[in-house]
C-alpha cells in the first residue's frame, strides 16, 4: 500500500492507527481537532531512508553507529547526528517547518506538543516551531545514556588514552510547545480542556527531569524498533499532555506504536500515523500488548 493512500488500518476502542504520509494525513484532518501531541520525529529523513535502513540490517553502518559488544551484551545501533552536513540541516529546518504549520492547524488552542530530539540538532527543531507560532514552555530532560558520546580520536584510540572527542551523553531532551490559548489559561481549560500540564498529585506538579531507562527486554520482544522508546516514560508525557484527562493525543510518527501505546494505557484516546509498512504492521500488533505491559510495579 502507497503511503500516500491513507486509511484507517486499525481502530480499536480509544485509538485509530493509519498507514499514511503524516504531512498527508494532518492536511487532510480537521481543524482544532487535537487536544495533545507526543511524537519521535525521524529526524531527517536520512536514517529511516531506505538505503541506511538497509545498511543497518547488514550491520555496515552508514548514518547508523554499530556499537561494539562489550562483555557478550550487543547494543543497538544509533544515528549518529555528527555526519549531518550544512544541506541535511537545512532539510532538517525545511521538514519542520512544514511539521509545524500541520501541527498548529490541527491542535486546539491550548494543546501541548512534545517532542523528542537531541543536543545536537534541538535548535534546528525549536526554531521552526516558534516561528509558525508555537510557544515554547520548555523542555522534558530524560535522563538516559543512550546517544554517542565519550568516545577516544577515531584511530588514534591508543596516542590520545585521556581525551574524549565529546562527552558522553547522559540526557535527551524533548521540547515542550504550546499552541497559544484563546484568552487566559482557565478560560481556555474550560472551553478546550487544554492549557495546562495535569499535575502527578494535587501536591505535585509535572517536573521537567525524568530519570529514565532504555526500553527493556519485554517491551522490545513486543515491539523491536530501533528508536523505541519505554513505556515508563512515555506514559508520564501522555499522562501530562492532558491537563484534566480528557481529549486526544496524536502521535504523526508512531514507530512501533509506543506512545499511541502509553496514552491508551493512561485512559485517552489516541492516533498514530506512520509511513513506514514494516513499523505500520509492527504497531498494528504491538499497542494492545505495550498498552497492558506491566512497567515499576504497575499494575
């Protein structure tokens, strides 16, 4: 199926999945039609190309890093952001821009919009969304180790023992945006149910640092994509997103499903669109299982 013909592939209770273009799918989608956005953008257009897909299956590297194994434990590849040149960041630029200008059409006054990115190109993400109007409320630090980072001069490992070209990353960050409300914030909650950030406890707010592991052994076995993301953490941004638990949260590049995944299990309602027919399929089996997945104890 082309991914420019879009359809509903799955609609199950709360959520809708769509094999689709997301740019397709957000210009054909009703205005002020989404309360909340949560999404992990492919960032460019490179790595999920088919070609670098490909070299990541054979193992012969490309955009992707093929890390090597320590103590028998393999790790997975990752994009390595370094290797973008001054064109790939004005394309980056360029497919914002066109994501924001969906985005701010199809979200209500007062939706929340998260979104993941890296240390690297964070400022090609931001700048295009401020521009076409979006208001940055700050940014969501997960605290992981998971990108790049630490590593001696390639090739001369053994001449340089005490110097790291970068420092190892410990965080990812993902920007927190919102569409501007109509009037003040309370008369927006009242009308879009939009606005605000729905607190932990009516003692605790939602905190901008999450401490955060990879996706572990279980999730993967549901749903093995290569930028999944863990339930934990996913569901503490769906459950944020929606100030007093009622609206939708559209996830423009589902992946495996995972976030449509955690705002299911949140209670909310959900749709995921993906371009991608091997990660459409994986997404379409996989959200049941990841929305039920036991995570710290839940349950």
């Amino acid at each position: 199926m082309a991914a420019d013909a879009p359809r509903a592939a799955v609609v199950e209770g709360s959520y809708s999945l769509f094999h689709a273009d997301a740019f397709d799918w957000l210009a054909a989608a009703p205005v002020n039609s989404i309360e909340a956005v949560v999404t992990d953008p492919p960032y460019g257009l490179i790595e999920y190309t088919e070609e670098q897909l490909k070299k990541r299956k054979s193992g012969s590297g490309g955009v992707w890093r093929i890390p090597p194994s320590f103590d028998g434990h393999k790790r997975s590849p990752l994009p390595r952001f370094t290797v973008l040149k001054a064109d790939d960041h004005q394309r980056l630029r360029d497919f914002f821009a066109k994501l924001a200008a969906g985005l701010i059409r199809v979200m209500v006054p007062g939706a929340h919009l998260f979104i993941a990115t890296n240390p690297l190109v964070s400022y090609l993400v931001y700048e295009p969304l401020i521009q076409a109007g979006f208001e940055k409320r700050g940014e969501i630090i997960r605290l992981v180790q998971t990108l790049r980072g630490g590593d001696r001069p390639k090739n001369a490992e053994d001449e340089f023992p005490m110097v790291s070209v970068m420092p190892r990353s410990c965080w990812e960050p993902w920007g927190l945006f919102r569409k501007p409300c109509e009037g003040r914030v309370h008369e927006n909650l009242r009308r879009w149910k939009t606005g605000g950030l729905r607190r932990i406890s009516e003692k605790e707010p939602f905190r901008d640092v999450i401490e955060s592991s990879v996706a572990r052994n279980g999730e993967r076995k549901i749903a093995p994509h290569p930028s999944l993301k863990p339930q934990h953490f996913l569901r503490q941004l769906c459950r944020a997103a929606l100030p007093l638990g009622e609206g939708t949260i559209l996830d423009p590049f589902m992946g495996s499903g995972s976030t449509v995944a955690a705002a299911v299990a949140c209670g909310a309602k959900a749709v995921g669109i993906e371009a991608n027919e091997e990660y459409f399929v994986m997404a379409a089996k996989a959200v049941g299982a990841l929305a039920t997945h036991r995570v710290n104890g839940e349950g």
